[in-house]
C-alpha cells in the first residue's frame, strides 16, 4: 500500500520537497527537505572541451521518453560502487504512474542499439526536479545532462533542481543554495507553462550544443 498518490506526490513537488527510501528493500518512503539545495543554473551550465567533442562525434543516440520504465529500473539497480539504492518498489511504482500522467520524463543514451545511461525526473511548470541518472558507458549520463539541459532550455523552464550538490554536478556549475532561496525560485518557476516537448528530435551533436548556447 503506498503511502500516497502522484497527486500528494506532486503537491510535495510545489512544496519543495521530494521523497527517498533508506535503500532499495525498503518498502518505506520519507520526504527530503535539504537546508542547501544543488541547483544547475542554465546560463552557468559548463561543458568540457572533451565533452563536447565526444557530444559531436554522434556515438551515442539520445531520446527523450522512449523506454522511461528502463531508465528508471537501471537507476534503482546495484552497480560496482553503489551497492544500493534509494530508489525502491514503491518510488518505482509511484514515478510509472507520474509518468503515465505526463509529468514524470526520461532521457536516454543509447551505444549500437543499447541502453547504456540515462536520467529521469520531473517537470511542473517551469521546474525540472531530478531525480536520479545512470551510466555505463563513459559519459552516457554526462551526455544526457546535456540532452536535458538543451531540452529544458528550448522548452522554457527556468529551474532545474538537482536537490544535492555533488562534485560530480559541479564541473557542470552546480550551485549549492539556501531553502529560502530554493522556494523562492521555485514559486516563480511555478508560475511560467513550460513544455518538455518543444527541443526538435534528431538532433545532431553540433546542433544540440548550438542549441544550449543561442537558447536564453
């Protein structure tokens, strides 16, 4: 029996908050409320000349939607290194029915025809809640940020959530902000109808990092 709904769930969204498990068995879910915040900010997203370079190349195909329930299920999966998740039965099955409803959107990389990376999240308004990525492949989910940030860019939104800074966020120019702040910019992200869906499919490498850079 889940504790709540994708409406309560959402509500938390508008809230600030956003719900974790201890670990992966776990069937129980507590809500997050961090003092610091991890925030990406669009006009100080940074990408590696060598990044970038590997982005052109066009060795990796990135989607937006196609196979959400794999993304999410390979976030919740063990990996060397992670030998746990928060991402557990009820989190599963409460982000398949936010998705199912629209509000709830994957990115995935793809290498010869196979999901290697990805990230999913959520989307309300003008604000992109992320929630977890995957890799395994080098820079899979590096790319899929990059995917993410050129779609929210195009569609509109003016916050991306990362909930946590993290060194690995910062290279990209994750910034670490106060609670107050962090509603703050969420009250007037909740106020702007953005859309996921307006960055033009099949877009090549070149064209996707154009995209970012010419999109305010």
């Amino acid at each position: 029996m889940l504790p709540f709904g994708p409406a309560e769930l959402l509500d938390c969204y508008r809230r600030g908050v956003f719900p974790m498990a201890e670990a992966r068995e776990d069937r129980r879910l507590f809500l997050i409320d961090p003092e610091k915040r991890g925030v990406l900010p669009f006009d100080r997203f940074h990408i590696s000349h060598r990044l970038a370079r590997t982005i052109r190349t066009d060795r990796y195909v990135i989607t937006a939607n196609e196979d959400f329930p794999a993304v999410l299920r390979a976030c919740a999966a063990t990996a060397p290194g992670r030998e746990d998740t928060w991402i557990n039965d009820p989190i599963i099955t409460l982000y398949e029915r936010l998705h199912a409803m629209g509000f709830a959107h994957s990115v995935e990389c793809r290498l010869d025809g196979q999901l290697v990376g990805g990230l999913y999240g959520v989307a309300l308004h003008g604000a992109f809640f992320g929630e977890s990525m995957f890799s395994r492949a080098r820079d899979a989910s590096k790319i899929a940020l990059v995917h993410l940030v050129a779609r929210l860019k195009a569609g509109g939104f003016t916050l991306l959530d990362a909930q946590f800074w993290t060194a690995h966020l910062a290279q990209f120019g994750a910034a670490e902000i106060d609670r107050a702040e962090f509603r703050r910019l969420l009250d007037l992200a909740l106020k702007i109808n953005a859309d996921f869906s307006r960055l033009p499919t099949g877009l090549s490498g070149a064209q996707l990092l154009q995209s970012i850079t010419q999109t305010s």
